[in-house]
C-alpha cells in the first residue's frame, strides 16, 4: 500500500513537473508572438506613412496567434487543474481505504481483547475450582491418613493386649 501511494506521488510528481514545464514553454512562445505582435504593429508601409490593409492582417494575424497561445496555455493549465483532482481524489480515497484498514484491526483488536478477558476470567474460575477440589482431595487423604494411623494404633495396641491376654491365661 505504501510502495502504491509512494510510486503515485512519484509519477504524479513527475507529470507536475513536466506540466509546469509544459506552462513555461508556452508562455516562452507567447512572449515571442506578443513581440512579433509589438513588431508589426510599428509597420506603416502604406501611402503617406499610414498602415496598410496588409499591415493590418499581419497584425491581425499575430493577435490571432496569440489567442491560440493563449488556448493552448488554459488548456494545459485544465489539464494540470484535472490532474491535480484525481490526485487528490487517489489520496483521499487511498486514505479513506487506510481508515478503513485500521479501523477494522481496531475492532479486530477489540474483539480479541474481549475475549482474552472471557478468557481470563474462565481460567480464573478453573483455577478457583481445581484449588477447590485439590483442597478437598488433600483433605480427604489426611483424615484417611489419620484413620489409618489411629487404627494401626487401636491394632497393635489390641493385639498386644490380646497377647498378654494370651500369656496371662496360658500361664494361668
């Protein structure tokens, strides 16, 4: 997108500058005629010093070439008017696209950031739960731990006394 908006502003540059050019040349030529202009407007070859009808046409002539001049100079400046448009209508439609562009990574990036809340806030639950059930499991092995070791006592304890029980009535 940047190497596009980079190449447009270059060549459009280029045919700037190559209008302006363009503009110059035609004014150069128009200060040539409007010197021919001055030149035959000086001429009086008729009888008694007085412009003659051929005189007048080269003068008539010259002004006619001047407004061609002229034509041809508002043509190009149309032309470079036209240009001028669609480049600004190629930039400011290349950004309305940019806009575009962005805002929709913006939304995008939204989205993902409500999720990753969702998310956040379910592996928060899992964890309470799994802690929850660790709890509950640690817990029940140390009642069984104590139970075993509170029958293993009440066992050998019981099986001692039954040993002097024994002892004490085969002896007797």
């Amino acid at each position: 997108m940047k190497n596009k908006l980079i190449l447009l502003i270059f060549v459009v540059s280029a045919n700037t500058l190559f209008a302006q050019e363009e503009i110059n040349k035609l004014t150069l030529e128009r200060e040539t005629l409007y010197r021919q202009y001055k030149e035959t407007e000086s001429l009086s070859t008729g009888l008694f010093g007085n412009r003659s009808k051929d005189d007048l046409q080269t003068t008539i002539d010259a002004l006619n070439e001047i407004i061609k001049k002229d034509n041809e100079i508002l043509d190009e400046l149309k032309h470079i008017q036209e240009d001028s448009k669609i480049e600004f209508t190629n930039k400011y439609n290349d950004l309305i696209h940019q806009n575009n562009e962005l805002s929709d990574k913006n939304r995008e990036l939204i989205e993902l950031t409500e999720r990753h809340k969702g998310y956040s806030k379910e592996n928060h639950q899992i964890l309470e739960a799994t802690e929850e059930k660790q709890i509950l499991h640690i817990s029940l092995l140390a009642i069984f731990v104590l139970l075993t070791i509170i029958y293993m006592v009440k066992y050998f304890s019981l099986k001692s006394d039954y040993k002097k029980l024994k002892s004490n009535n085969s002896v007797s």
